[in-house]
C-alpha cells in the first residue's frame, strides 16, 4: 500500500513479525524499517510490510543510524514497544526501582535523546505504570520539549478480536496529541473471525495452510477439553479429571485455565502459549482441540495471508507462539497510526 503522506516516515524498534509495522503500513504510514534482535523475525517482517528488517541489538544502534534510515523524511515517527516481560503482573515481585531490568526502555530514551524524532509512540502492558522507569521516561520526553499523553486502550473497542487492554504512550513536538476515540461500536466475536475455518482435529493441520495447525492433546487433556464448555472452567469437570493443583486451596481462585472460548465474544489476551489448552482459555469453542496458530494470528489482527514461515519451513509452536503472542495487535497499530496522522494534519502544514 502507498503511503498516504509522504513526508512521515517511521522506525519500528523491537518490531518482532511487524504487527504495529503492519496496522501503520494499512493506515498509509510508511515505516523504513524494523529493529529487532529475533533474527526469526526477519522473514516475515520484511515478506509482508515491504520494510528493511536490521537484525540488532537496539544497544548497538544510535540516533545517527535512525537519522540515516529515516531519510530525507520531515516528520519521523519513532515507536519502541520494547517487551513487556519486566512489566508483567508476573513481575512485580521484582523490586520496581531496580535498574537493571528496565535497559530496553533506558535505551529506547537513549536514542530519542540522540534522534529526536518529531513523533514518539510506545505499547506496552498496563501494569509498566506502576515503574518508576515508566515516570522517568515520561519525565524526560517532557524536559525535550514534548506534548505526552499516555493512558490504558482497549484494544477490542479499535477492531482487535480478542480482550486485550494495553498501555499506549503519544509523544509530540508539535503540540499536544491524543489517541483517538474507539472506532468500533460492537466488538469483533471469536465466531466473526474463525468461524468459517477449516476444521481440523488436535495435532493436525490444514493441508491448504500449515499454520492451521493444533498442538495434540493427551488422553486425559482430550477428556477434559471433552467436558468443558464454552465460557466455563474445570470446574465443570468430573472429579476424575481434576488436576492435584485444582483440589488444593491455593489452586481454586485459579480458573481461567483449561478453558473453551465463547463464540459471541471477543477472544481472550493472546499469550506466547496461546497455542496450549492448558495455558488459558484457548479451547476452541466447539472443536476438541486448542486455537491453531493461525487462529491466534488473526485474534491478534493479521491477515490470513500473513505469511511466518517460508513455504518448507517447519512449523515451530514454541516459537511462533512466541512471535505471534508477543505482536502488537494489527488493529492496534492501526488507531495508533490514525492518532498520529490526525495529529500531525492539525499542526503540520
């Protein structure tokens, strides 16, 4: 798609398979280039969003090497949706103020210090709000001059088919800039999406697609996938079938695992196991078996036709799981891009 104006351009750092790359290449808001250092990435980048792809450690790049690669462009946009691990709810046992946890986002400011870019946008999980880093990074993009504004989205009410709300950071040197509002007045349902896929047994796969393929289930996980319901838990399930964790105290708060999604409503977050029944709620709705792996590609908004593996490629559940879980949602990246180019329509001239 030819971008829409072109005067922008955009960096993608840490861009993984190019889920925000791709919602901006939609949007008309070419990107120059992703940085990242999976060099797995690459290939499907580079195939679907008719990007450069430099394989790197975000420490090893500096403000000249962004300067370089945006061009002769006026306006540089400069996202940086670094991984969230350290932000995970999982992590906040971690001391919060602790340096040595946080380098991606240190870096990420490094190189807008070096860059300064027009335009800055960020993504990432809600709970970084709860970091001193977080504050510090916002306070810094303020001592350089720019216009923040940063808050929780979620990420069905902008066409994402699954329930995933994400922190998302705005940043301009023009003036002051904001996301815009929800672009969907219904959510997107698991039945709109995959409800006319193929269908394929647990440890098979699509003849016609090879990521259409499910992980297989033991005998017992069968049984269990067998008595669950659609938006139900383990509880539904016979005694027989229970886990030992499921009958201690410490285990029963615990249900939203082992479950079938629910046709007529969005998807739950798609996790880097998505791909596992008993990770979360990614049994299929009907079908005895988990989501495939392009199921989960297009809960988190890729086209069908997104290409991840080279046509004799093996396919890898660990690490397209992985890459696919990790993606900014397409859909996102899409009213990120929007946000942007309504801003930059009503002070660039």
């Amino acid at each position: 798609m030819q971008s829409k104006n072109t005067k922008i351009r955009a960096i993608d750092l840490f861009c993984g398979v190019g889920g925000l790359t791709h919602g901006f290449l939609l949007e008309g808001l070419k990107v120059n280039a992703g940085i990242d250092l999976d060099l797995a990435c690459k290939y499907p980048y580079e195939i679907n969003n008719q990007a450069q792809f430099i394989g790197k450690d975000v420490a090893s790049i500096s403000g000249s090497d962004l300067n370089e690669l945006f061009g002769k462009s006026k306006i540089r946009v400069l996202a940086g949706c670094a991984p969230c691990q350290p932000f995970s709810t999982y992590a906040q046992k971690y001391d919060v103020k602790r340096d040595d946890k946080w380098s991606l986002l240190k870096q990420f400011s490094r190189l807008i210090k070096e860059s300064s870019p027009e335009i800055v946008t960020m993504e990432n999980v809600p709970s970084v709000y709860k970091h001193e880093v977080f504050d510090s990074f916002v306070r810094s993009l303020k001592r350089r001059g720019y216009y923040v504004w940063h808050g929780i989205v979620d990420s069905s009410l902008y066409g994402a088919p699954q329930s995933r709300k994400r922190m998302v950071l705005l940043a301009s040197l023009f003036g002051e800039i904001k996301f815009i509002d929800p672009t969907q007045k219904k959510q997107k349902t698991v039945q709109e999406v995959i409800g006319r896929l193929e269908r394929i047994q647990a440890g098979r796969s699509s003849a016609k697609d090879p990521l259409h393929a499910t992980r297989s289930l033991s005998q017992i996980n069968y049984e269990r996938i067998k008595a669950s319901r659609p938006g139900g838990t383990w509880r539904d399930w016979p005694k027989q079938l229970l886990l030992e964790c499921h009958k201690a105290e410490s285990g029963k708060t615990f249900s939203g695992v082992y479950g079938r999604m629910e046709w007529h409503k969005p998807a739950p977050t798609m996790t880097t196991q998505f791909y596992s029944f008993g990770t979360g709620r990614f049994g299929h709705p009907e079908q005895n078996r988990a989501i495939s792996l392009r199921e989960g590609a297009i809960f988190q908004g890729f086209p069908r036709g997104y290409k991840f593996i080279r046509k004799d490629d093996a396919v890898n559940f660990t690490a397209l799981g992985r890459m696919i879980g990790n993606a900014v949602p397409v859909d996102l990246g899409r009213a990120i891009a929007r946000s942007i180019l309504q801003h930059v329509s009503e002070y660039s001239t």
